[in-house]
C-alpha cells in the first residue's frame, strides 16, 4: 500500500504545472550560470578556474539549493494538506488505509519531488558546458562525481531538512499561511547564520549554524587555488561532513516526530459554547425602498471601503504579523552584528539605521508582494465570495485598485514600521550622542525604496491576472522580481529605461543629499504611465462571475471599455511614451552604453589604436589652475596652463589628448604649435568614437624644447538621466577628472584574460619588466594623470561663499567678495602631477604637529559639521603618524597636512600634503575600545595609511613596471602597521594584521582570473600591493628584526627619493638593499617571500611530552614542516622534498602560554624561541621556568600559511 499511495502522491506533484515552472526555473538557472560569463557564484568561471570544476558546481548548487526552502512549502501544501485545502479530510481519513502508510507516503512524496525539481540545477549544470555559445576555455574534461557530490550534499539532504520541517508545522497546525510564513522565517534563519558566520565567530560555530552547508563549504575551500577548486572535491571529514550529517539526523528526527503529531480526523480542541436565550419579542419591521446611488460617490466610498477591508484583513493575519516580527528580529540581529560583532563597526548614525531597516525587510517585502500579492488578488474566489460580490454593482476598478492600494499599504507599513524601529533603536544605542535625523530615514525609506517597491508589487497583482491558480502564478510573480533583481541589468542588449520600476534619486549622504535627484520624477512619471496601462488592462481583464477562463476574459475586453478607462489607458501610453522619449534622447546625449557595449567598444578601440599607443608623448612640469565651481547649479568650469616639454631623445609629432569632462566640454583649446587632426580616418574615428583628439605639433616637439598650452573645460549640471560631477556640496575632482591628458591609451584596454580570448585580443599588454631601462623613465602615476615628473602647481579655486575649496599645496590667501570664496594654494616644492579639487561647506578644525625635525606643521580636518565624532581621534592618528614617519624614515616634506570629507565613496586618497577622506570610511567609524584586543581602528588605521603616501609616493615612487605597486601601497602598509602599533600596542596590531592582511589575501587570490605572479613582480592586484606586501613586511619584521627592516626601507628612501626624477626605481632595488642590509641567513627567507609564491605547513606530529626536573620542566615539541611553492597559472603547489637542489632551511617562532593564546591570538607567551628547521619532522626540547598549558607554532603569524588550525597544541 505504501508503494502505491507514494507513486500516487508523486503523480500528484508531477501533474503540477507549479513543479514543471520550479524545474524549467531551476534547468535555465543551470544553463544560464554554466554556460553565460555574466552569471556566476564565487569566482566565475574562465581559463583559470572551469566552469564545471568541482567547486565551482559544488557552490552553485549549494546556493540555487536554497529554493527548497520555498518550493517544498508549495508541496507540502499541495500534497500534506491536500485533503484541508480540497475539504476532502473526513472520507480519507474514514477509510482503512494505515496512518504510516498514509503520512509517509505524503512526507516522501513532498521530499522527492522538492529534489526532483531542484534537479534541474543539476542537469542545467552539466548541459551548460554543452552549449554552442558556451566558451569551450572554461571547461575542463567532464567528471559526473564532480556533479554527484553536490546533489546528495546540497539538494538531497536539504530538500530533506526543510520538507520535515514543513511537514511538522502542517500536521501539527493544518494551516497552509504558517507554512509560507515559516519558509520565510526559516530563510531569514538562514540569513542570520550568514550574518553570524560573516563576523568571524569560533569555527565550529560557523560551520554548524547554517543548516544548509553552504557555510561550511566557504568554510572548507575558501584559500583553495584553481587547480584545487577544479579538481578537488569538497573534503567530507571536516567540518562540511559533520554538518551534513548533524542536519541528516535532524531531518530524520523531524520526520519521526511529524509522524507522531499526526492524527487523523479533526484535531482536538476546546468548542465554546454559548446558551442562547429563547426570547419572544416583536419587534416591528419597516423596509425602505432602496434607492440606488451608483455615481461618484459612491464608487469613492466603495473603493474607499474596499481598501480599508482589504488592508484590514491582511494585516491583522497572524501571517503578517510573524512576518513584521521577522524582520524586526533580523534588524536587531544586524542591528547587532553592525554595532558589536565585527572588528570593525561604524556608529549608529541615522543614515547607517536606516541602511540596517531597508535590508532586514527585503525578503520579507518580496515575501509581502509575492505571497501577499497573490493572496489578495485570490482572496475572494479562494473564500468562495466571489459570486455575491460580482453581482453587486462596484465596479471592476474599485474592486482591482482596492487590491493595489492595499498590498501598497503593507509595503508602506512594514517600511515605516521599521524605520521607527531604526529611530528607537539609534535613540537607544547613540548615547545621546548621535542625533537622529528623521529626514534621513523618510528619504531612504520612502525614495528611494518604498516607490521601487510599490511599483514591484504592482508587477506581481498585474501578473496574477493571467496565471490559472494562485499558487502558479506565485512561482511567476517571484520569477519576475528576480529577473528584475538579477537577470534584466546583465542582458547584453539592456537600457536602463527596460529596468521597470527602477525608481531614484542616486546615492543618499547626510553631507550631501540625493546625488540624482532629477531622475526622480521623470522616472516616476515614465514608469507610472506604464503603471496605468497595466492598471487598466488588469479592469479589463478582471475576473468576475463563473466564467473566467483567460480566453473568455480576453475575447470580453471591448465589452468592458469604458470612457474612463479609455482615457486612463490614453493617459498611461501618453505619460509612458513622452517621458520615455525624454529619458532616450537624455541617454542619448549622455552616449549611454550598457557593461557590454563598453566592452566591445573597449576591445574595437584596443584594435584600433595598436599602432599608435606607444607613440612618444610630452611631459608636464608645471600646472597653473583656475578653478570655479557653483555649486547652486552643479556646474564648474577649469581654465588651465601647462608647460610640457619633450625629454625623448625623439621629436614627438603627433600626440593624442583627452579629458575627464569630455572633448565637448573642453571649451578652449590652444596648443603652442599643435593644431587639431581632423583629416585621417583613425583621428576622425577616435574623436568620433572614443572622445579622443588627435594633435598634430608642426613644427615637431624637438627633444628639450618647451612649449606652452592653454584650455578650458566645464563640467555641466544635472541631466534627467546623469547626476553632475559637480555636488551641491561635497565635490571631489582629481586632474584626470577636470583637466587634460596627453596619450595614457592603454588604459582603456581590456585585463581580464577571458574576455581577451573572447575578442580575440590575444595576450593582455603586461607592465613593463623591471629591467626595462624605458620604462624607469615613468613613474607609477603616469598611468593615470599622463607623463610627467614632479611639477610645479599653482591653483586659484573658487566657490560660494559658504563653502571652502581646498587644493594641494601651501594655502597662500583667500578673498571673499560678491558671494564667492576664492583661495589661492601653492607648491612650494615640485609635487606629483596628482591634484584634487574640493568644495563643500565645511566645519574646520586645527591642531598643530610639533615636528622635530624642523618647522611646525599645521593639521586641518574640513568635515560636515554633524560628523564630528572621530576628528580628536584623527588628529592624534595624524600626531601618531607624522612622528613615527619622520622618526623611522625621513622628514616629512610640506608645511601642511589636511584632512577633507566627501560624501557617498567608501575610499580616502593621497594628494601632496592634502587627504580627501569619505564620509563612511572614517568620520562615523566606530574606533571600537582601544583596550579590547578583538576590535580594530579603521578610521586611525586609513588616516595613518594614507599620511604613510606623503612618504611612499609622494617622496619615493616607483618606476611604470612590474612590482612598483608595491613600493607605493606596500611600503605605506608596512609603516601603517607600524605606526598602529606604536599607537595602540602590538596586541591591536597582531589582530589588525589577521583582519586585514591574511585572510584578505588567502580569499582574494581565489577569485584572481589572471595568474598570480611572484609578490615582486606584482601589477594591479591590490591583494599583492596591500595585503600580501603587508604580511611580507611583518613576516620579515618579526622574523630578521624591525630595525634591520626599517632602515631598508629608509636607506631606499633616500637612495631614490622622486624628487631626483628618473630613473625611478624597481622592487629590484628593494630587494638588492634588502639582501645588503639582512644577515645572510635570511636571504632564503627573502627570496621565498619576493621571488616566489611560497607556503608554508605547520602542524604537531604528536602530542607533546612535558617532563618535571626539580623547578623547571622539559618540554619536547615534535614539529611537522613542509613548504611549498605554488604555480603562477593555476596555483598547484609542490612540495621543496619533491624539487631538486630545494631543500627546508626554515625559520619560525615557537612560543609557550599559560592562558589560552586565541583571545589575543597569541600576543602575550611567556616564552618564545626563534628556530631554524631543516628536517620535515623536528622534536625540540626546551626547558622552562613554567608548565605551558598551550604550545603555538608561528603565533605572530609571520609565515604565509593557509590552515593554521593544527598551529596550537594544548598540553593539559
């Protein structure tokens, strides 16, 4: 019987047009994400890691396996709870078939088919490789294991745990609402584990608190190369296999206990009873004559009255109110994961708030419009009312937009439910200190999210109106929204005017308002006009009487016109089409171009300037500016002089010119001696296509002449479809925004090694080498600002009299007159060809740095005067810095240092002696207690990083090769950690190192499509120039000493300091001074750390014995070494045992603890010893004062080293 009942119930769900859509969803979900390069999970696929390598697929499937969760809800309410929803329970409950029989066969029925249809991602995976247009580069040889694995992993175990689930919760409530609400609480459960897992926690606890494994998948492979990540299944006895088995056993629990809740028949419960008294009274009857109001007001009233009835029995369910419990529980989950949980969190400022509001209610606004959507546009069928209400009088428009209104008053009121949480929450966590800004959580809340909402949830009532069931027509609403979400910007044909409902006013800054908000309204008109023809439509279509099959209702549309319903659609068409032709033709004006066609034109162009991007071009030595900017109306303009020269050996006669702003907007141009080509097909082209000029010097540029150009460029304001660069307060330009640049075209060319092959680019144009003697004569700027040295600067910026500009250099004077600021600044010394240009209205404070090594220096900080809260913070960073800097390397060079904030970036930059710093990287950080070693400074740590530039690029920068990355960003990074440590203690340093440094170079290798080349030949990878660069440097100072390392590198600063011009040095340089200054007995260490891409494995071969010997003890270590070297291509390691003429010669640090060393990872040992090893296997024996309860290998983490698990032994 059972066998039968379960064949039964899986021809049941297969019959289900809702179990084919989840399937066709999952099968182009597959092919789409194998076989397209803009979808991918983790990495992506490309020649480096294959698209059908073992982790790659194991990671798709882990997270497209995450739609168990809402499809065996639909099932378990079809199948479980079919004879509730169908009214059929009584006679199959009366009949002879056993209980086990009967609920076992439901709850495998609603098993396999959830992993039935989450199959298709298994099947669309393996298709994907297979079709014509897949990129056969990204594939390697087929491997069905590969494809197995992840499915008994990720879909067969899941789909287990979440059907046991619902089956639990509907035989124990026989209420379908609980079960949708539960696969939202259970989603947002998962959430909630990511937020948990994202902060770092113990170990074991991020691998077990995600029911679903993806976790301990991350987990598990996360420092995994490419040759790893394609050939290497998920390991199974680690912490992924004990996860999997622990929610194996649940789900078999589960599944037991909802057999033991079932009951058949009703369930018990108490009846009330209520006596009702036999009165016998007359009461006298009059019935009134009905008449009839059917105008206006009536429909006004009924629609009013509908709305209210609607909204009302929606938002009193039980469903809506545990859904608004959902998200209030996940805004303080995140609340507190953003304010306590991370190393790093940032003050509760209202903009953060409602940040934290608008994301905890995502899932469930979609859940509102999908589930809540569809239920209210079914509600009066599904209550078998629908008879008497069609025969009343209320017309099709009331009844529809009764529906539309009211889903649109849930979405308002979960929003404003949460941002009054938000409000009570920054009141309770400000400390009064932090003012809450009402105005900052309407204009998110409601702008910027509520109106793209709405709109959504509009898409997904229209769509119900041609779906045959509700359930059906769920499965398309959520499909629609998640092509909205994810699919529709990645089309390579797509527009922004294609995007429905995408509706807002730009980027949102307490300093700086809406970036865009122009785009507001037409947005909003152009989409609502489609909004109403949808509207209208859905009047047309309505379901009313008996007789609603789609084709009828399609054939009785001219029935049901009407003159208003004309007119609306009329109205609709003209709003839709007339504000669409506006925001065309403003994309058009703007040369709108979508990620792909920027590609190809980025690829034509490559091919079309190969003959000419190596051309000669002219160095600037000097930089005269007159800036004004007008903030009132977004606009500037730049009148600018250039002194270039030609110090080639050549004459340069031609040279290629361009600007931030435009050629359309360079107003003035005049060369001395250049003209403008305009004759040949290739200038015409660039200028046409590309926004290049092309400038013919007659007579040539002879070597060492100079020669004189003057111009002019504006920047326009705000377009319906373009935010201006110009900011009604907080601008940031740097020069390669507002002013010119001579040739740099190889900037423009494509990188990514994949994309290359796919435009037949062949290989990608690499960094000069080191040995390049060319090359030296350009420093790392060049490719960014043009050819030049270090010049001379002078700038006149003005602006409106309540706002201060702020260049580079010595601030000479300001003048105020007729509404406007001006300021004069000037470099008293040469400075990089590098400028920014600010206005904002600021606040200013000043401090002073008593330098001792010369004149005083002046510290400004500009910021908003409502950010406040880091600055006496950042003054003593600057303090910290400048003292460190100038005691260590050399004095520091100008007679100022600023600090300016700017709004909405997440990112500070160097300029001479001047720090444009974000208003989210550092002014409402939260610094966390200086004394909790768990916690890092970020705001003291970006301020202290980005003063090490005036150093390490303002005062030594390198040439335009391979590896001179990192003697901008590398060297700042070494003194950053120094100085943070000089500033807090070694204890904040060793954990700001973990945060920063290590894990962000073991996770950010992974996801490289290019090779990984030795650290010191390094290009534009910022894991290379920040983070390994940065390890390196605490690896050699921890190991060869501080002193030893740091007057290397002051030694390099004086050796090469810019200002000397070129030649510009190499890492060669840094290597050679290394090596001189080193004992001997470190070059191998090195050579490991710059000249090869090295790890090191570190582990106990057993356990260690301690022997007591009168008062000291005798402690023999056995010690585990191996290293290895990784391949550049795909990052296969091999051991030095298996290399010839390699052999062990390894330093690392032994260090013994009483208490438990993880808390401070390691900082305070009682003892610690430096070794050298040279065997694999190595028993040390030390003898100590104190029993060592805990032993850790390598506790400053100075060796690159991927598990450092079994790096801590404990004795007792």
């Amino acid at each position: 019987m059972l066998s039968k009942l379960l064949k039964f119930e899986l021809s049941v769900h297969l019959r289900q047009i809702s179990f084919w859509v989840a399937f066709a969803v999952m099968l182009g979900i597959g092919i789409a994400f194998a076989s397209l390069e803009n979808f991918s999970i983790g990495t992506g696929a490309g020649s480096k890691v294959k698209g059908n390598g073992a982790i790659p697929i194991a990671l798709t499937v882990s997270a497209f396996g995450l739609f168990s969760i809402f499809f065996s809800a639909v099932f378990v309410v079809t199948g479980v709870m079919r004879d509730e929803t169908h009214k059929f329970m009584e006679i199959i409950h009366s009949t002879k078939v056993k209980t086990i029989d009967l609920i076992v066969s439901r709850m495998l029925g609603v098993w396999i088919a959830t992993v039935l249809s989450l199959i298709g991602i298994v099947i669309g995976t393996m298709a994907g490789q297979f079709m014509p247009w897949a990129d056969s580069e990204t594939f390697q040889p087929f491997n069905i294991l590969h494809f197995v694995q992840p499915t008994i992993l990720f879909i067969v175990i899941n789909a287990l745990l979440v059907s046991s689930i619902y089956t639990l919760i509907a035989v124990s409530t026989r209420n379908k609402a609980f079960v949708y609400v539960s696969a939202v609480g259970l989603f947002v459960l998962y959430i909630i584990a990511g937020i948990i897992a994202g902060e770092n926690p113990d170990e074991w606890l991020a691998a077990l608190i995600d029911p679903f494994g993806g976790t301990s998948l991350a987990l598990e492979t996360q420092y995994w190369p490419a040759a790893e990540q394609n050939n290497k299944m998920a390991p199974l006895s680690g912490w992924l296999g004990f996860n999997r088995l622990i929610y194996l056993a649940l789900s078999l629990f589960i599944f037991s206990a909802a057999y033991k809740l079932s009951v058949r028949g009703f369930k018990n419960g108490k009846i009330k009873s209520k006596k009702i008294k036999n009165e016998n009274t007359k009461v006298s009857t009059h019935i009134s004559p009905i008449k009839p109001n059917l105008g206006r007001i009536y429909s006004l009233k009924s629609f009013w009255l509908r709305i209210i009835f609607e909204y009302k029995s929606t938002v009193k369910t039980t469903a809506f109110i545990i859904l608004f419990a959902i998200a209030l529980v996940l805004f303080g989950i995140t609340l507190f994961a953003s304010l306590y949980l991370g190393a790093s969190t940032s003050l509760p400022t209202s903009n953060l708030m409602t940040e934290l509001a608008i994301g905890s209610m995502l899932i469930p606004l979609v859940i509102i419009m999908v589930f809540f959507g569809s239920d209210l546009m079914w509600r009066d069928r599904t209550s078998n009312i629908h008879g008497i209400l069609d025969a009343t009088p209320v017309k099709n428009s009331t009844l529809l937009f009764a529906k539309w209104g009211a889903l649109a008053l849930l979405i308002l009121t979960l929003i404003l439910g949460l941002l009054v949480a938000g409000m009570i929450a920054q009141l309770i966590f400000g400390w009064g200190n932090i003012p809450v800004v009402p105005s900052t959580f309407l204009a998110i809340g409601l702008v910027s999210f509520f109106t793209t909402f709405f709109f959504q949830g509009m898409l997904v009532m229209f769509i119900q109106n041609f779906m045959p069931g509700r359930i059906i027509g769920m499965f398309v609403g959520a499909g629609a929204l998640v092509s909205l979400i994810f699919v529709i910007g990645n089309l390579p044909f797509y527009h922004p005017l294609m995007n429905y409902g995408s509706i807002g006013a730009g980027a949102y800054s307490e300093m700086g308002g809406f970036s865009a908000p122009k785009s507001y309204g037409w947005e909003f008109a152009y989409w609502a006009g489609f909004l109403l023809i949808l509207g209208t439509i859905s009047t047309w279509i309505w379901r009313r009487g008996y007789q609603v099959s789609l084709a009828g209702r399609l054939r009785s549309i001219r029935d049901n016109l009407t003159a208003y319903s004309l007119s609306a659609a009329i109205l609709g068409v003209s709003l839709f089409l007339g504000f669409g032709v506006l925001g065309s033709q403003s994309y058009t004006a703007e040369k709108y171009v979508n990620s792909n066609q920027v590609e190809k034109i980025r690829a034509e162009f490559e091919k079309s300037v190969a003959g000419i991007w190596q051309d000669l071009e002219p160095r600037i030595t000097k930089v005269s500016v007159l800036a004004d900017f007008f903030p009132e109306n977004q606009t500037a303009t730049f009148d600018g002089t250039y002194i270039i020269d030609n110090p080639h050996e050549e004459t340069i006669e031609r040279v290629t010119l361009s600007s931030g702003v435009g050629i359309d907007n360079i107003t003035k141009l005049k060369i001395e001696g250049g003209t403008e080509v305009a004759d040949d097909d290739l200038s015409k082209k660039l200028k046409k296509e590309y926004d290049i000029l092309t400038i013919k010097f007659d007579p040539a540029l002879a070597p060492g002449e100079k020669r004189e150009v003057k111009f002019s460029t504006k920047f326009n304001g705000s377009t319906l479809t373009e935010s201006s660069d110009i900011l009604r307060n907080g601008t940031f330009l740097n020069n390669s925004d507002a002013l010119l640049i001579f040739g740099n075209l190889e900037t423009q060319f494509i990188s990514n090694p994949d994309k290359r092959r796919k435009y037949d680019l062949g290989d990608r144009v690499e960094w000069p080498d080191r040995e390049n003697e060319e090359a030296r004569k350009y420093h790392l700027l060049t490719s960014a600002s043009g050819y030049a040295d270090f010049v001379d600067f002078d700038a006149k910026i003005c602006t409106t009299e309540n706002q201060i500009p702020v260049a580079p250099g010595k601030f000479i004077g300001e003048d105020i007159s007729n509404g406007r600021r001006c300021r004069v600044y000037k470099s008293i010394n040469p400075i990089l060809n590098f400028f920014s240009f600010m206005t904002a209205e600021y606040e200013l404070q000043r401090q002073t740095w008593n330098n001792p090594a010369g004149d005083n220096i002046d510290l400004e900080i500009y910021f908003h005067p409502t950010h406040n809260y880091n600055i006496e913070l950042m003054f003593d960073s600057m303090k910290q810095a400048l003292s460190t800097y100038t005691e260590t390397f050399s004095p520091y060079q100008y007679a100022q240092l600023r600090i300016m904030e700017f709004p909405y970036q997440s990112f500070a930059q160097a300029f001479a002696g001047t720090v444009p710093f974000s208003e989210n990287i550092g002014f409402v950080q939260n610094p966390g207690d200086s004394d909790d070693p768990k916690r890092v400074d970020y705001a003291s740590y970006v301020t202290m990083h980005e003063i090490g530039h005036q150093w390490f690029a303002h005062q030594l920068i390198g040439a335009f090769a391979k590896g001179s990355n990192l003697l901008s960003e590398g060297l700042t990074e070494n003194a950053t950690m120094l100085a943070y440590e000089n500033h807090y203690d070694f204890t904040k340093a060793r954990r700001m190192h973990e945060e920063r440094t290590t894990q962000q170079y073991l996770t950010q290798r992974t996801f490289d499509n290019d090779d990984e080349p030795v650290l010191a030949k390094a290009e534009g990878q910022p894991y290379l120039n920040y983070n390994k660069t940065s390890w390196v440097f605490w690896g050699m100072r921890h190991i060869i000493g501080n002193e030893v390392v740091q007057n290397s590198v002051k030694r390099m600063l004086r050796e090469h300091n810019g200002n000397m011009g070129a030649p510009y040095p190499t890492t060669l340089e840094l290597i050679k001074i290394l090596n001189e200054e080193v004992n001997p007995k470190y070059h191998k260490l090195i050579d490991d750390y710059w000249n090869k891409i090295t790890f090191w494995e570190l582990s106990f071969t057993s356990d260690v014995e301690i022997l007591q010997k009168d008062k000291s003890f005798e402690v023999s270590v056995p010690i585990t070494l191996d290293k290895k070297y990784a391949a550049e291509k795909d990052g296969k390691e091999t051991s030095v045992s298996d290399i010839e003429e390699e052999s062990l010669n390894e330093w690392v640090e032994i260090s013994f603890y009483i208490e438990d060393p993880e808390d401070d990872l390691g900082a305070n040992p009682f003892h610690s010893k430096l070794v050298q090893l040279s065997e694999p296997k190595t028993v040390l024996k030390f003898n100590l004062e104190e029993k060592p309860k805990y032993i850790v290998l390598d506790p400053k983490r100075a060796l690159i080293e991927r598990n450092v698990k079994d790096n801590t032994k404990s004795t007792m």
